[in-house]
C-alpha cells in the first residue's frame, strides 16, 4: 500500500497543479468599478426577470445563501424566479466596499429589497458579500450571503 501511495501522490499533485495553472490561465484581473458594474446587471436581470442574462451571468457554480439559510443553486435559484415563488420588485444597496483579489471581487453592503416571496410582500434589510469572478473576460456572479438586519 506505501508504495502504491508513494507512486500515487506526485500523480495527484501534477494532476492539481495542472489544473490550478489551467484555472490561472482564464483568471482575468477584475477591478471595483467591473464588480460593481456586474451587480448592477444582475439586479436589473433579476428586477425585470430575464432568465437569459441570468443564464449567462450566473456561474454553474453559483452558491447563493439567503437571509432565512436556505442555500439555493444556480438552477433552484432562477427557477424560484421563474415559477414566479419569488419576484424581486426592488434592489437597492448602500454603503458598499469592493475588494479585488486578481480575478476575484467581493462586494461587502447592505441591501434594501423589495420582495415578493409566495403571495406575501416583504421588504428585507440585509447584510451581504456577494462575489464575482472575472473568467475569460466574463464576469460570473459566484457566490451571495446575507444576513437580515434586525
């Protein structure tokens, strides 16, 4: 069994490494002004319901964790939408800080929301980070979590 591991493992790392220079390669830099304009696409898609530029923006990869826990993915998070469950009427956001890390922006804010979620209008205040990755020169919306402001 050593010697099968001992063999195994450099395999493992040039098979990781490989990958992680592959990822490097499509990494672009992304810069605040970006990140925040990718935001705004999406809560204009999201407010006016267009499943296409959705589609497009979302990475495969979404994770998006809402204020009540419950953590959707690319897919259940655009059909809550589509079904009609949820209707996002309104997106405003204040006092945002937009942090790069190369490909990576995380924007940190609050959230002010106008929501229609089953039959019951709700406004929700929220803390959030919602990140985007810059990927051969696309922005990919990756990942939302959100806290509720008491």
């Amino acid at each position: 069994m050593k010697r099968f591991m001992f063999h195994l493992v450099p395999v493992l790392l040039a098979a990781l490494l490989g990958g992680t220079h592959a990822l490097a390669a499509t990494c672009d830099n992304v810069t605040a002004d970006e990140a925040l304009k990718a935001e705004d696409a999406r809560y204009a898609a999201q407010m006016s319901n267009d499943f296409a530029a959705m589609e497009k923006m979302f990475s495969p990869d979404l994770v998006y964790t809402h204020t009540s826990a419950v953590v959707d993915n690319k897919q259940s998070y655009i059909e809550s939408m589509r079904s009609g469950k949820v209707v996002y009427k309104v997106m405003r956001r204040s006092d945002v800080q937009v942090r790069t890390f190369g490909c990576i922006a995380i924007l940190t804010g609050n959230g002010n929301f106008d929501v229609t979620v089953g039959d019951k209008d709700v406004n929700v205040l929220l803390r959030f980070h919602s990140i985007w990755q810059k990927k051969d020169g696309t922005m990919q919306y990756v990942s939302w979590q959100s806290t509720r402001i008491p």
